[in-house]
C-alpha cells in the first residue's frame, strides 16, 4: 500500500516508530491532554503490544508471565484510536516527502514523527560471538531462548556484572541453571557501587548460588557448531551451554542517521525533545540532550511528559535534566545510589557498617553538604540523603547523626 491510498486526511497524522515504553508514554501523554488531534500510527519491531522490558528479568525467573507485563495490549490500541504495527520495523524515513516505509514495503504519511526506537544490545565482537547459544537479555524473545536453554543445557555464563547481567543470572539461578558471571572490573555494579557495597552484594549473591570470576576479559566464545566454553586472555577456560552479553547498550540511530537526522552519539535533540527537523522529535534510550544520554525510567518518563505536551500543542514545558538516584532490589538485596559515591579532592566520608545485619552506608561530605550516597541493605532514608543533595541543604549541625537517618537528626 503506498502513502497515497492512506485514509482520508482530516486530522494531522503522527507517525511513531518504536512501541516500547518510551514511545507508548509519550503517545499517553498526548492523549491525556489532546485525546483526538492525531492519527496516531506506531510501528514496532517485535510482534507484541507494548510491554514493560524492566520486568523481564521475573519472567526469566518464573514469577511473572508475559501477559503480566503487557502494559498496552492489542486491545488497547483499537479502543483508542491508534493504528498499530507490529513486528513490522521501519526501514525507512523519507523526510523530503514526509513518508516513512516498514519492512513490509507499507508507507505511512506523517505530519509529525515521533522515533523512539531506543537502544541495542553491545555484543562483545570477540570471535565466536555469533555462535548459536549466545544472545543478549533485551528482549521478550531472549527470555524465550534463555528459557529453552535451561531445560536442555547446564552451564551458562553471564558477561557483564552490571544490573541486568545480575538479573539474569538470577533468572537462570533459579531456572536451575549453574550460573558464572563473568566481569571485567574488580567490582560487580562499579557503576551503581562503591567497592565495600559491591563486595557485600558478590558475598550476598554467592550465598545464593552464583559464582564470579571478576577481573577477567573474554578472548573468545568456542565451540564448533554451538557455544561449548568460554576463554580468557589468560588462557583459561570455563564450560558454556549459554552465554548472555550484558555489557551494555548503544543507541539505536541507523534510521535517524541515515535519513539525515543530526546525530552525535545519539539523535541529538532540544529542550522540547524536537531534533533539528521541527517536524520530527525523539525520546528514550535513542537520544542526547545536552550531551547526556538515558538509560533510566525517570528521566524518560520526564521526557514522554514535555515531549506529549509539545506533540499536543501544549508547549510551554522545557525538559530540564535532574538527578535520578538508583534505587534497586537486586535478587532480593535493596541498594541506593546517587550522586558523587566516590568523592575526591576535598571530601570526605562517613561510613557505617554493620556485618551481622548486612547494612553498609556511605555518605560522602563536601563543603559542609552531602553530595552522595551509597546505602545497602537499608535503603529506607535514600530519599531523604537524594533531597539534602539535590537542595545542598548544610548538614554541619546534624553531621554526627547523619549515617542513623532522618528520624533521629529529626529528634
């Protein structure tokens, strides 16, 4: 079907290509305060409605099921008005003509395009890296994969001791699996943790099942016809059946890219989310604002916010970068981070410990103000310690209450 059979045009169509969870809120942000100004049409690569990608990791575990996940079902989409299509990505977008074309060869017309179209797994390119049996952890098919694996094979191997890989490794822990996370630092989560919290947290974990090798850099994926072990640069190997890349993300720009867009390390968009085509805007994992790309829900749900206001016509609303604290239950243990948790030239710290009961606070001082934290095991004053650092409120008369929490430097 070509762009010139589409229905007749009575409204200004929306064209948004991406039906994951930045997208899909953008689009109910728009409805919220313009229900009817558009026809709305999404593209999506995978054959599904929109779900919630953070909850994978308990279907992987078996506590949830697909269908627990959904947050916008089939149903959804007719009763509101909007075209969906799915399992059908966008090849394509013609600017000059305002045209985008899927896979499929349909074309659908746009007066405004929204790309959301986020971000891509970054699978080691060592050799063997495109051997049956090694796959990424991003998607509701990997979870299917991974799943197969654990009732035919034994040994899987997780590469990359950030949140997700712990996730997954967990998921496979539980689905009986004996499970090796393989990291290339000396400390799980370097990201999130400092290295007391990210040590108690391996401790924690290895109680549970998992075993670490940190560290330790993958020279290549062997096996002839499927993955069969793992080898590092010093020689080492250990047995796989299945191995999950978790070592990060890039993102997803070709489209943006190839259609002209202005792109740096992403689609390099505004305050109102706009790129520098005014009838096209971006929001999600496939953008950069002020040189800062996202991987977290909160600045992205701001971003959906400001972006469907702008789409509605609403457009007084400016999205202003902010602080997002981490806050995260991994396999069972809570953390908190925010902030700067390493510190340097002219902080300092106050640290609390408490072995029995697995609790380690961090706050890092400087100038008389918080300006991080790292909590493990408690993490009930996190929000308080983000509030002191966000309002660089002067802590000099409670300092040595600090590490108890707010009732206390109440009281």
């Amino acid at each position: 079907m070509n762009a010139a059979a589409a229905k007749p045009n009575t409204k200004p169509a929306l064209v948004v290509i991406g039906n994951g969870m930045a997208g899909m809120r953008t689009v109910e942000e728009l409805q919220k305060l313009a229900p009817d100004l558009y026809d709305i049409t999404v593209f999506g690569a995978e054959p599904y409605g929109n779900y919630n990608r953070i909850l994978l990791s308990p279907v992987l575990a078996g506590e949830k099921t697909v269908d627990d996940i959904m947050l916008h079902t089939r149903e959804w989409y007719e009763r509101n008005g909007v075209t969906l299509h799915a399992g059908d990505p966008v090849v394509h977008i013609d600017r000059r003509r305002r045209v985008v074309r899927a896979q499929s060869g349909k074309e659908v017309r746009y007066d405004r395009l929204l790309l959301a179209t986020g971000s891509k797994p970054f699978i080691i390119p060592v050799p063997g890296h495109q051997l049956p049996g090694v796959i990424a952890f991003r998607d509701i098919q990997d979870v299917e994969t991974m799943l197969e694996a654990s009732r035919n094979h034994t040994h899987a191997v997780v590469i990359g001791g950030g949140l997700l890989g712990l996730e997954a490794a967990n998921g496979l822990l539980r689905q009986g699996m004996q499970v090796t996370v393989v990291h290339v630092t000396d400390a799980l989560m370097n990201q999130q943790l400092d290295k007391p919290a990210a040590q108690l947290l391996q401790k924690a974990l290895e109680g549970k099942g998992l075993n670490f090798m940190l560290s330790a850099q993958t020279a290549e994926i062997v096996g002839p016809d499927r993955v069969t072990a793992v080898r590092f640069k010093d020689g080492s190997e250990i047995p796989a059946d299945l191995v999950v890349m978790t070592a990060g993300v890039r993102p997803n720009i070709e489209l943006a890219k190839a259609a002209g867009l202005h792109c740096d390390r992403a689609i390099v968009v505004d305050d109102t989310l706009q790129t520098y085509d005014p009838r096209v805007y971006a929001v999600g994992e496939c953008v950069q604002h002020r040189s800062a790309l996202f991987g977290l829900v909160a600045p992205i749900w701001e971003q959906a916010r400001v972006c469907g206001a702008h789409l509605a016509g609403a457009g007084h609303r400016r999205y202003v970068q902010q602080a997002s604290p981490t806050r995260l239950k991994v396999t069972g243990v809570d953390l908190y981070s925010v902030g700067d948790f390493i510190g340097g030239e002219g902080s300092e710290d106050l640290v609390l410990r408490d072995a029995r009961r697995g609790v380690y606070k961090r706050l890092v001082l400087k100038g008389g103000c918080v300006i991080g934290a790292v909590l493990y095991g408690d993490v009930q004053d996190g929000p308080w310690y983000f509030d002191l650092i966000q309002n660089r409120t002067d802590i000099s008369a409670i300092r040595q209450h600090l590490l108890f929490g707010q009732a206390l430097c109440a009281a």
